[in-house]
C-alpha cells in the first residue's frame, strides 16, 4: 500500500493521473508553456511505458492537436500542437485513450508571457560580460554541496570535483558585478550534469530542462535572472546542442536508433573543423567532424533527426522564456549539423529578434570564423543566422603581439593585421572579443606574468570594437599554475567560501598588485559603461612603429585615442601622423589619470605602458 502511494505522488507531482498500472508517463517535455508566442507551433516529447498505444486528446479554445508521431520506440510520442494567437493563458487536460477509455491525464498549462518579452534586447557593443564558472565562483548554500540521487559529491580539495559555488553565491554578490561595471554574465552550463565525476564543468547535460541541484533551483535561476536585471546586469545561458551527457535519462531508453550519431556507438571526432569551409574536403571527413564524439562519456548528437532537432529548439525557448534570459552563448558551435544551426538560430532569432546569440568557433583563422556570422555570402551558399562569434584570431593576435619582440613581421604588427581581416566579417562590431577564457591559460600566464603587459591587454580589449569578454578572477590577476590544466584555471574566487583568508569581494587580504588591478578594471569598465563611442564608434588605427601602436574610436561627436608603448623607454609621439584624426583638436585627457596633454606637441607615453586619452 505504502509502495503504491508512493507511486501516485510521483505521478501527480508531473501533472499526470494514471488509472491503468500499465501505462505511465515519466516525461513530458515541455512540461508547461506560453500563449502569444510569434511561432503557433509546439512539440511536445512524451516518454512513458507503453505510451505509443494511447492516442492523445485535446479539447481547449485556441489549441489544436496537429499530428501525433510515433517511432520505433514504442515508449515514445511526439506529439504536434497548435497554439494560435487568440489562445488565452489557462491550463487543460491532455487526455490519453485507448479506444474510448481515457487511460492517463496531463495537466497541461500556458502560461502568460512578460511583457515586452518577445523584444528583449540582447548583448551589445556597449555591455561588458563577465565569465562565471559556477562552481568556482562563491558557496552562497552549502546545504546543496552534496544531493541525494546526484552521483558525484562536494571534494574541494580535488582541482576536478565539485568544490559547491551555486546559484546562490552569484546572486549573493551581484552587487560586486555591477559595481565592477560588468553589465552581463556568462554562465558555465548549469544544467543536470549527472555524471560520476568531473561534472563540475557542466558540458554533460542529464536533463534539459532542470537545474543541477547541486547549484540550486529552476526557481533559483529564474530569481538570479531577475535580481541580475534590476542591477542592470543581463543573463547569458551557455548552451550545448553538440552532445549530451552519458547520463542524460534518454540513454537508458532511446526514442529512435538515429537520436545519437554513429548509431550511439562512440566514434573519435577529428575536431578537423576545416573540413566544413573546405571546397575540396570528402564527406567522409566532413562526417568524422560532425558526426565524431568528444569523448566516449559525450554522446553525440544527431540534429538531423527532426524530433531532436525540434526537442534542441524548444529547449532554449523554453529557458529564455522561463529564466528571463539576456542571451546565448553556444558552445562548439561548428560540431552540430549545419543545416540544423540554421534552423535554430533562425527559429529564436524570429520569436526574439533583438537578442544575442554568440558561438563558439575555436579557429585561429578569421575566414574560417567568419563563415557562420549572420549576412556573410559563402562560397557554399550556405546561409547562417548567428549574430555573433568569439573572437579566437583576436585573442590570439593580442597574446603574440604583447608577447614576442617587435620586428618588420612579429608583435604588435599581428594585432594590426588580424584587424585588417575584418571585411571578411559581415558585422566585426558584433564579435565577443576576450583576454582568456574558461577553456586556456590565464592571460596573466599566457604574459609571463608581467603586470605592464596585463594592463595593456585589458586596456586594448576594454577600447576596441566588438563586446568584451572577462573571465571571472582575471580582475585579479588569477593564474593557473600547472600549465592550463582546467582544474587549476577554474581556481575558486577568493572570498567564495565561509573561511577563506582573502576576499576579492570586498579586497581583504588582496596583495598590493592584485588589488591595484582590480581597481585598474573597475575604472575602465565604468568609464566605458558611460563612454558611446566606444560602443558604436567608428576604428582607425595606425601601423606599429618601434613598439608603439595607437588606434582611435571616433564618431562626430567624440574621439578616443588609445597608444601603446611596448618598449622598454619612454616614447615622444609625434601627433603630426595622426592628422586626419587630430586637426583642429587641441587638448586631450588620459581617462585613467586625468593628466592633459597639448596635442600642439608631443605626447610622451611612458616604458610599457599604455594610454587612453580623450580628444578635446
């Protein structure tokens, strides 16, 4: 009796009554949805035993049962609906008959949407974001270290377990995030990674529509989102359509033998991401590309079949309705089926089309990257709807042009010539340019640790076009000492934890260095919160001479002039050169020590330094 009632509860709290022992319903995904959404068309996923022997019945003012699917699974419906526009928020019964018996009820509800929600404004050039891995970040609820039913458990003293930053650790220091001037967050995934160990990362979703619980809540998530926006700061959800996590609860009981590529077998990717651009690559390589697996514990999955496809959809829309979400960042983006990528982001990009959506192509090759931007004309045809990409050529150019010895080819010239490259991309200005992220070395690291070249590499990337990227830690100057391995990369953040002897949040027991980057960001990220042209300004810059390289952002109503000094000696520059850019300018202003300058002479920039002067 105990065992039946326990049964029962389990079946209720989905929505579902069962009056047969031999049907049940475990998912039903979406489990709840909205009215007034622009596409009428729903999807919904219904997984249960037996439940392809039941027909699905409808009856609500609005709402039309189009078609219902089965597959070769017989635990598996898809089933089709149609919401029109004039379908008011309520809640109805989905009724599952076999022959005229009524077997199994869903309690189905649409829900009313936020207003304004459909012309939510995503990331622009005039936000700055900051990346979050969760896990790392700040312990705001020890109570969710460690979750009955999630396999791996709390170890801090391991670099690859679970070390217990949550939801509510970010949430308990927005203040510092906005007060630094970042105005939105990138969140390693927070989706159920169920794995047995190294789930911290988050790259293995078990369940695509719940929150781990070793990070919170879905309730939790949807109230980071909305305290985030009443401090000004937006929420960017990281999303994987590559692959799935070994544990994902479809493993155990596939909805068709095409779900997973390879026929669920692992076979090795290539990551020979080329093959995609190349004219004269072979499909079978193409394949091994889209098709391999990263790893035998990421199965990967097949976007072609078209439930799945729809499912992957569905999902982001459903999140960025629910979690009020800012934008979205995709991750390997090139992995996954291209025909499919299209559609995806085409499909949100119509029901939201102000938002950011922002992919992560890891080429070193400006071609390359800019192929899968919204508007390039590919030599293929190939259409894309992506708004936005991070930009790695970047990256890579500031690393080498800070790094190495200037010369006729090498330093500084590389920024300068990465930049040239910009008429390949149909929108340069959108691109997410980053010092470092959560897959590389610190930047600190990657510069030897020399604070000089710190400076300037956070200077160059919080003055150029394009939207900024810091990762979380960079502010003060975080290294990974073992070479990049990601377990020492993703360090804790100082003060995260009950009992940490320093605390970045509020600058105790920060060394002199540390703490003096931290205020070096903070300035420059307030004044370029407040700085348009910045933003939206036009570029010119100027080819490195002796280690020294100026760009100016200029519109007609404001000038920016940015010089670097690599050398080892003091530079006298000569404004004479920049002419076009200075005529009929007088005075200008270095933002971060409010010393002026007669642009009638010379302007001497300091041994390794750099200066960003505002144009009078």
């Amino acid at each position: 009796m105990k065992r039946l009632l326990l049964v029962l509860l389990a079946v209720l709290s989905l929505g579902v009554t069962s009056v047969s022992a031999k049907y049940k319903i475990q998912h039903l995904e979406p489990a709840f949805w909205w009215a007034g959404m622009k596409s009428p068309k729903l999807q919904l996923m219904v997984h249960g035993k037996n439940i392809s022997d039941l027909k699905p019945v409808v009856e609500y003012p609005g709402v039309h049962l189009d078609k219902v699917s089965s597959v070769e699974n017989p635990n598996y419906l898809f089933v089709d609906l149609n919401i029109s526009s004039d379908a008011k928020p309520g809640q109805f019964d989905i009724l599952f008959k076999k022959g005229k018996k009524t077997v199994l009820k869903y309690n189905y509800k649409l829900l009313a949407r936020k207003k304004g929600s459909a012309q939510r404004v995503g990331f622009r050039p005039s936000d700055v974001m900051y990346l979050i891995t969760p896990d790392r970040f700040a312990n705001g609820n020890p109570d969710n270290d460690n979750v009955k039913g999630l396999t791996e458990q709390a170890d801090r003293s391991n670099k690859d377990g679970r070390h217990g930053g949550d939801i509510q650790g970010m949430i308990d220091h927005i203040d510092y995030i906005a007060d630094m001037g970042y105005t939105c967050v990138w969140i390693n995934p927070l989706l159920e990674n169920n794995q047995p160990n190294y789930s911290y990362h988050g790259y293995s979703t078990t369940d695509y529509y719940k929150i781990d619980g070793r990070y919170g809540s879905n309730e939790d998530y949807r109230r980071l989102s909305q305290l985030a926006q009443k401090k000004g700061v937006g929420i960017i959800m990281d999303v994987i359509l590559n692959h799935c996590g070994s544990g994902h609860w479809w493993m155990k009981d596939l909805p068709t033998k095409d779900w997973l590529n390879f026929n669920g077998t692992f076979n090795q990717c290539s990551h020979k991401r080329t093959t995609i651009q190349d004219m004269y690559a072979s499909k079978e390589d193409q394949k091994q590309f889209t098709d391999g697996w990263f790893v035998d514990t990421m199965p990967d999955l097949n976007q072609r079949n078209e439930f799945l496809a729809t499912y992957l959809t569905q999902n982001i829309i459903w999140w960025i309705e629910y979690a009020e979400l800012f934008s979205i960042r995709v991750d390997t983006y090139p992995y996954s089926d291209k025909t499919f990528l299209t559609n995806w982001t085409k499909r949100i990009t119509e029901e939201y089309p102000n938002i950011n959506i922002v992919g992560e192509e890891w080429s070193l090759n400006p071609a390359i990257v800019s192929y899968w931007q919204k508007g390039k004309k590919n030599h293929d045809g190939y259409v894309s709807y992506l708004p936005s990409l991070m930009d790695f050529p970047l990256q890579h150019a500031l690393v080498e042009g800070l790094k190495v010895k200037d010369t006729w080819g090498s330093g500084l010239i590389n920024l300068y010539e990465t930049l040239s490259s910009d008429f390949l991309y149909p929108a340069p200005g959108n691109l997410v340019i980053f010092p470092d992220n959560h897959d590389m070395e610190r930047i600190y690291d990657q510069l030897g640790r020399d604070y000089d070249l710190y400076k300037m590499a956070m200077a160059y990337i919080l003055t150029m076009r394009g939207i900024p990227q810091i990762y979380y830690g960079t502010e003060i100057l975080a290294t990974s000492d073992h070479g990049g391995d990601h377990g020492w990369l993703r360090t804790d953040f100082p003060g995260g934890w009950k009992g940490d002897k320093v605390n970045a949040f509020t600058g105790e027991g920060l060394g002199k260095k540390e703490a003096a980057a931290q205020a070096y960001l903070k300035k420059l990220m307030n004044w370029r919160k407040n700085t348009p042209v910045i933003h939206n300004g036009k570029l010119m810059h100027y080819t490195p001479v002796d280690g020294v390289y100026a760009y100016f952002r200029y519109n007609n109503d404001a000038k920016v002039m940015v010089i670097f000094n690599k050398g080892e000696k003091a530079a006298s520059v000569n404004t004479v050169r920049f002419h076009e850019m200075l005529d009929g300018m007088t005075s200008a202003k270095d933002v971060m020590t409010d010393k002026s300058f007669d642009l009638g002479q010379n302007i001497d920039v300091p041994a390794r330094s750099v200066m960003i002067l505002e144009i009078k």
